[in-house]
C-alpha cells in the first residue's frame, strides 16, 4: 500500500486520515516500537516516524524533550531504520520525518533506498526547499519513496504551487506559523490555507501543527484530507512514565483521535 492508497482508503469511509507522530527510539527503541503498534492498532493510518536530530528548527518544547531522550538512548540513522522495518508491516502507512542534514550525512540514495528496503514509503523534509531538493527529487523516484513538502499560512499562492509540484504523497499544511505544539485553538488559518492549496494540486492535503484533541481533529477533517498529530500524542507518553504505561496512554489518545476525525 502506498500513501495515495491510505488516502484513498480513508476518502472512501468519508473521513480524512490520522497521521500520527513519534521520534524513533524515544524513549527507547524498544518502546518506541511498542508505542508505533499500539498507534497503528488504534487507529492510525499513517505514523510519522521522526529521525532525531540535534538542531530541531520546527520542534516545539515536548518534542524536543523527546528527541534528547531519544538521542542519549544511542538513536542514530540506522537505529530509525530498524524501527521502520520492525513496525513497517503492522497496516500503517509508515512515512519518515527528518531533518535534510541528517539525510545529506547519511548519503541521499543510500537513505532513500534503505528507507524503501525497510519498508518505508515517504519522508518529510520540513527545512529542505524544493529549490534545493533536486539530488533528492532523483533520489526518492529511483526508490519509489514518495516526498512531502510544507506549505504556511504565510506562502504566497506562486510559493504553494512551487511546493505542490515538487511533492509527491501529500502537501503538508503547517495550520499556524512557529514551532509544533498543542494550541488551545487553530483559529481560521489552517483552513483558509487549504483552500488556496486546493485548486494548485491535486494531491491530498494533511494539516499538522497544533492539533491536539479529538473536538480539533475532527474540526480540521471536515475540511483537510489528513490531520497530523505529533507533540499531543509525545506528551502523553511522557506523563505517562514507564513503557507500558506510556502504551496505553498512546493507545487511549489515538483511540479518541480516531474516532474525531471519524466525526
């Protein structure tokens, strides 16, 4: 299955699709395999596996707090990789988030075919412009990895269809400027991008940044074709405390996000 067919999938239940977040190896690789299962049995139809990195420039605080734990439990390029494959068969869509230094140190073929071996099917490059991603563009249709670019409240319609161009498994819609983190409200931007990134593309659409409980989640479906839910479903592992624990309560949060964009 690829992305388009995850979309497709959830378009034919008239719903939009849960894409779900979580750094590789948080709070260990073990768990952090664990709490991808317990995302995917609960509802998730895509997982953002994200690459941790030292220098988040998109990250918000929780995340952040994450990706240290992450990166001092010894996660490295090879490390996500495992993980990928360890979780890659489990009916979930599974679609790598990163950074471009980590991907340009790895080797830009090498990763995208590795990602493929693994089972993966697209990355997101949140830092990486589509003016600069020509070696990469190569790269992912060699290995048949699909590519996700970001567009802001603050692209101009020109900026929106440069990046819709270049992307191809979704358009990811950033619904505020700043970093990730939960917001009390998403206010009207998130959709009033949407709406101007509709008539540029014919792929889908997923909107992230600031979603966090079901009520929002099924707002933003009534309107995009994916919701993105990243630093909520982090904070719940870490209050949580230990692995088991941290699983159910991922389990419980996708649960309730499944059932909001479900509406």
């Amino acid at each position: 299955m690829t992305l388009a067919e995850a979309f497709a999938t959830a378009r034919a239940q008239n719903r939009a699709a849960l894409i779900c977040y979580l750094p590789a190896g948080f709070p260990d690789p073990q768990t952090s395999a664990a709490l991808i299962d317990a995302m995917v049995d609960s509802g998730a139809d895509v997982v953002e596996v994200g690459l941790p990195y030292s220098d988040p420039l998109m990250d918000g605080p929780v995340i952040q707090r994450a990706v240290d734990q992450a990166l001092a439990a010894g996660t490295t390029t090879e490390t996500v990789l495992d993980i990928v494959q360890r979780v890659s068969g489990r009916g979930a869509q599974i679609a790598v988030m990163s950074y471009w230094n980590p991907i340009e140190r790895y080797g830009v073929e090498r990763f995208a075919k590795a990602l493929a071996r693994a089972g993966g099917v697209a990355v997101i490059t949140p830092d990486l412009t589509p003016e600069e991603a020509g070696p990469w563009i190569i790269a992912t249709d060699e290995a048949g990895i699909e590519r996700v670019f970001l567009v802001a409240p603050s692209s101009s319609d020109d900026r929106i269809s440069v990046v819709a161009g270049a992307s191809s498994g979704f358009v990811y819609a950033a619904s505020t400027m700043g970093v990730t983190g939960a917001r009390a409200t998403l206010g009207t931007a998130a959709s009033e991008l949407v709406s101007r990134v509709r008539p540029r593309t014919d792929l889908p659409i997923a909107v992230g940044v600031g979603v966090s409980t079901p009520d929002q989640a099924r707002a933003v479906a009534d309107f995009a074709d994916g919701v993105i839910v990243g630093s909520a479903l982090v904070r719940a592992a870490l209050e949580a405390g230990d692995g088991a624990a941290a699983v159910a309560a991922v389990g419980a949060l996708t649960a309730s996000l499944a059932e909001g964009v479900r509406g």
